[in-house]
C-alpha cells in the first residue's frame, strides 16, 4: 500500500461548503492510499483551517469513507483520538535492560567512529539525506526549510531537525497559517526517530539494540541532555508496516510524540541551547543502502 503525501490532497478551503466537500474528498483519498480510520482522522485534523465543529465534521467523513460507525469516533460529548500507543511497561524495559548493555557497547558496534571532537554534522547530512533535498531545521523557536547544500556548512551551530526530506518551502499549520514548519508540507517518512523518555542512558542504549534486531539503526544521537535519539532507516515503509515496531519502541519507553513526521529532533552533532555538543555515538551508513 502507499503512504498518503501531501499532493495526493489539495489545501483545505477556509470557509464555506466547500469544506465538507474537500473533507470528503480528503477521507476517500485517505482511505485509497491505505491509511487506517484512526491516522485517517488525525490527517485531516492537522490540515483543516477551519476550526469550528471540525471534529464533529472529520467524524461524519470518516465514518462514511470507511464505513465505520460514527461511535467509534464520538463515545463521549467531547471528541478524543483513541490512544493509539502503548505506555512504558517497566518490566519490559527491565528485562531488556538486564542484558547489561549500555551506552559503551553502542559505541563499540558502531562500525565508525567518531573519536575526536569535531561534530562532523556537515559530512553526516549528505549521507543521510543524499541529492540536496529540502529539509527543516533550527529550534523550536526559529526555523526554516532549503535545501541541504545551503546551510550544512553551518548545521553543527544549530539545534533540531525534521528527520524527513520536506516537499515544499512551505506549507500549512493546523490554524492554517503559512509556516516553513508544518506536517503538510513534510514528505513520506526516511527515518523513525526513537527516543528514550524517563529511563537511563544506559537503558535507552540497550532499548536501541534491542530495536536495530527489528530495524536498520542508522544512527544515535546523544542530546547533549538525559536522552539518546536513536534513527531508524524506514524508507518505503507505510506507516502500517512501521506501527507494530513502534508500538514495540513505546513499550520500552520511547517518546510517542516522535511519530509524528514533522517532529524536531536533535541535529546530529548540532549544539543544543545549553551548549553542549549532541555527540554522534554510533552511524552506520551500510543501513541507508537496504
């Protein structure tokens, strides 16, 4: 099945019939490129411009293209998206974390490594994202998207990135503003970033080798704070065929946010607001050939 990308749906009208028309349209075409109800419903959440009554339009949509019942997205008065992922079991994590695996042996597999204390940012981007494509980058404050080949010279000053290649400067918020930050405008997925939330440095590195059994790990990121970010090479793959890994990561702690295709995270060898370097601890290019 393929992934829905932003061309296959035109922008959202702001006012008028013409929404429930382009709502429709938008959930028939979700449905066509194979996404469940669920991610369905929380596509077109994140593109309405429209904001009034949205949710009790999205549900009408939903329901009739995938023939659901209109139940299943509205048990309560106030409309909720069903949670889609799992909780950390800490027992879980425990039993992997009992391998005795830590931060050192993710080093040590690594197949470079990095050992002085450059932040080799500039060399890494153009392997991970390779024919100079658009990409977002900044913090959570200041951003922009442009191409690669513009600003990797100067990529290791800053702080976050979108792990996917972008497919326009610009693209819709949810409160239909024109941003260069935004999931509309961010492309199919290239990488799922999995990073560890409340649980050691030395957990999260056995959480990630336990995961690179099930995914090619590319490469780990030290956040110059409490976590690793871990990136996982998934291009090609739907957003089904990714969610049982996933929902594996969330079980041993990972950060459900990072689903998202638009959500920052941290510039390999980038410098985080605090200052420190956001060292790169293992990269292996091989995966990125698969």
């Amino acid at each position: 099945m393929a992934t829905l990308t932003a061309p296959e749906i035109p922008p959202c009208p702001h006012a008028g019939n013409g929404v429930h028309r382009w709502l429709m349209e938008a959930a028939w075409a979700c449905r066509k490129a194979g996404m469940t109800a669920d991610a369905a419903a929380q596509e077109l959440e994140a593109r309405m411009t429209r904001r009034q009554n949205s949710r009790n339009e999205i549900e009408d949509a939903i329901a009739k293209a995938f023939e659901a019942p209109r139940i299943v997205w509205h048990s309560r008065r106030n409309w909720r998206a069903p949670a889609k992922w799992p909780e950390a079991n800490p027992e879980q994590i425990e039993a992997v974390a009992a391998s005795g695996l830590g931060v050192v042996d993710l080093w040590e597999a690594s197949p470079i490594r990095l050992e002085d204390d450059e932040p080799h940012t500039a060399d890494i981007l153009p392997r991970l994202f390779p024919g100079d494509p658009l990409l977002c980058a900044g913090n959570k404050f200041e951003f922009f998207t442009m191409e690669l080949s513009k600003f990797a010279t100067a990529a290791d000053t800053l702080e976050q990135i979108v792990p996917s290649p972008m497919l326009a400067k610009y693209g819709r918020t949810k409160d239909g503003k024109l941003s260069q930050h935004t999931l509309e405008a961010t492309g199919p997925r290239r990488f799922l970033v999995i990073e560890g939330d409340g649980t050691t440095k030395d957990e999260q590195a056995a959480v990630l080798l336990h995961l690179a059994e099930r995914a090619p790990l590319a490469l780990v990121v030290d956040s110059g704070g409490k976590s690793l970010h871990g990136w996982f090479f998934v291009d090609g793959k739907t957003d089904e065929q990714l969610a049982p890994f996933f929902r594996r990561a969330c079980t041993l702690g990972a950060d459900r946010g990072l689903w998202t295709r638009s959500q920052f995270v941290r510039m390999p060898g980038g410098l985080r607001e605090n200052g420190n370097r956001q060292q790169i601890l293992f990269f292996n290019p091989e995966t990125l050939n698969r």
